[in-house]
C-alpha cells in the first residue's frame, strides 16, 4: 500500500501497536482518533486530496476572473486584512495594484507548471505564441491543461508540491475575491457516521458531513428528518 504523500490517516482507524487500537472509551487525555496511514487512490494523492486539487483548479480561474476585473485594483478588505505576516508583493508598472498583481502571479504560476508537466510528458503543451514566438498567457486554457493532466501529476514526483500550491492560491483567491462562506458547524452527530463533523455552509440548502471517510450530503429536508428520527 502507498499511503498518501499527505501523511493522511484514516478516522477511528489504528496501527497494531497504537495504545487505542483496542475498543475503549475515547473520553481519555490523549485520544488517538485514527493513525492508520490512508492509502493512495490516485498517484500519490488520497481520495480527499484529489478532490480538493481537482476542486482548486475548477476554482482558480474563476476567482482570479473576478479579481482581475475590479476596477479599482483593490482587494477584497478581509483578504487585505487577514495576515500581517505576508510580505506585500511588489507593484510594477504591468501589475499596478495588489488585486491585479495576484492576477498575475496566478498567471506566471500556472504558466510554470505548465511548462513542467509538458516537459515532462515530452510534448507541446497548451502554449501559443504571438508571430514574435512570445508565449502567449491564458489561464483559463493553461488550468483547463493542467486538470487533463492531473493523474500525471499526481503520480510526478512533484505532486505533493503541485497540489499543496493549488489548493493554497484557492484559498487566498477565493478569500480576494469575498467568495469565502461561513461555515456553521452543528451540534449534532452525523447520523451516518457518528461524528460530530456536520456543517452548514450559511444560506446553503445542504448539510455536509466534513469526515473525510464519510463525505455524506444530505439537502435540509433529509437531515430534518433523519434528525427528528434520531431524537424519538
């Protein structure tokens, strides 16, 4: 078995010599909750991380859209505000706001691994270039190639930095461009898989199970009922 490039583990789930292997209470100081590595399914990837890389370039391209066409250049204020620690990328005369230059980072970004995925497949790629023989950068294009080729990079030896890139620029994307959803997370146990791992995303008409091992959806309608049922 090759486990997941992560360091995932399975829930509930033990090596032979871990102290929790055997069926006792889980209250006690210390609890392991699941050490059992999780296995590759795809590459180098679990389940969960390629659902969640796959889902970051699905959602890069949209989000930089909505970045890229504000017209005063300025971030989304909870983005701007959110880490101290950042350094500020430098403004340049093609880049001359903060919004624009993470377009363009996003563009140099995707560009690269681009670039490194047809080297290593040994063919073209999605490139064009102007009568100059410039490469001409479309991101929509470059992402939609890199998601073709996403079994490639899983199973590259580069897939662990791929995917953690990936999901990372999604992350801050979405945040710029104020798609973030709060979260409410429930007081209640999921009834499929026991755990208290339920959320409601706010306005959403779905409530998710967030146990990677379970994953379950159900709409409002379901989960009401199957709540009502638990409590009788």
């Amino acid at each position: 078995m090759t486990p997941c490039i992560f360091g995932c583990t399975l829930r509930n789930r033990h090596t032979t010599n871990c102290p929790c292997a055997d069926q006792h209470l889980d209250e006690h100081p210390g609890h392991c909750k699941g050490c059992l590595p999780r296995p590759a399914a795809i590459g180098y990837w679990c389940q969960h991380h390629w659902d969640r890389a796959l889902d970051a370039l699905i959602d890069i391209p949209q989000h930089t859209l909505v970045i890229a066409a504000v017209t005063d250049g300025h971030l989304n204020r909870h983005a701007a505000g959110g880490d101290n620690t950042r350094r500020s990328t430098k403004v340049h005369q093609g880049s001359p706001s903060p919004a624009w230059d993470a377009a363009d980072e996003i563009l140099l970004w995707a560009h690269a691994w681009a670039e490194a995925v047809a080297d290593l497949l040994q063919h073209a790629g999605p490139f064009t270039y102007t009568t100059a023989g410039i490469p001409m950068r479309n991101l929509t294009r470059t992402v939609d190639y890199l998601r073709i080729q996403l079994e490639t990079i899983a199973a590259a030896d580069f897939a662990q930095d791929f995917a953690a890139e990936a999901i990372g620029h999604a992350k801050r994307l979405e945040l710029m461009a104020g798609a973030d959803l709060l979260e409410h997370r429930l007081k209640a146990r999921c009834p499929s898989c026991n755990q208290f791992t339920l959320v409601r995303a706010d306005g959403a008409d779905r409530v998710d199970c967030k146990n990677r091992d379970c994953a379950r959806v159900w709409s409002e309608a379901e989960y009401a009922t199957l709540a009502h049922v638990a409590a009788s």
